[in-house]
C-alpha cells in the first residue's frame, strides 16, 4: 500500500518539472562522486557538510598529537603516561572504525 500522501507528491514533483525548476541544476549531466557506503550515503554527506568527523579521525589525531609529545618528552614517568594513554586511544580507535 502507497503512503497516503504519494499522489501529491508526485503531482508537485510533475509540477516542478514541467515548470523546469530542474533545469540547469549543478552537477546536471556529470557522473555521481563514487560511494563507499551507499547505505549511509545521506548520512555521511549531511556530517561532511557540517564539518563533523567520524570518531576515530579525532582519535587518530589525538594519537598522533600524544606520539609528538611523546617524542619530545624525557621524563620517563611522563613516557610511561604517554604510552599508556597511547594504547588506550589505539584501542578505542580499533573500536570506532569497527563500530
């Protein structure tokens, strides 16, 4: 059964058309941008748009923010700190790419 609403949508969109409001459109006539992952493909376009990352990006950045701390500290108990807040973010970053 069509949603009830389907008649008037397509009225508008027949409408729209006859009256060219999709004429000239950007991008008209050049090829989609490839698609990694159709399924959430409005999804990932709407947090791309608003400058939003997925989480382990930001996590990956944080690692490797800690990784040149870590190469310009000296103090072995500020290295074991760094290392083991390392392997934490390594880990929830396997997490978030799975997730």
């Amino acid at each position: 059964m069509d949603h009830p609403l389907i008649d008037l949508i397509n009225a508008r969109i027949e409408r729209a058309e006859k009256d060219g409001a999709f004429d000239n459109l950007p991008g008209a006539g050049q090829p989609l941008p490839p698609c990694d992952d159709p399924e959430n493909a409005v999804m990932t376009r709407i947090l791309k748009d608003n400058g939003a990352v997925p989480e382990f990006v930001t996590l990956s950045r944080t690692l490797a923010d800690l990784r040149a701390e870590l190469l310009d500290t000296a103090d072995r108990t500020e290295r074991k700190r760094l290392l083991t807040e390392m392997s934490l973010l390594e880990a929830r970053i396997e997490i978030a790419r799975k997730g």
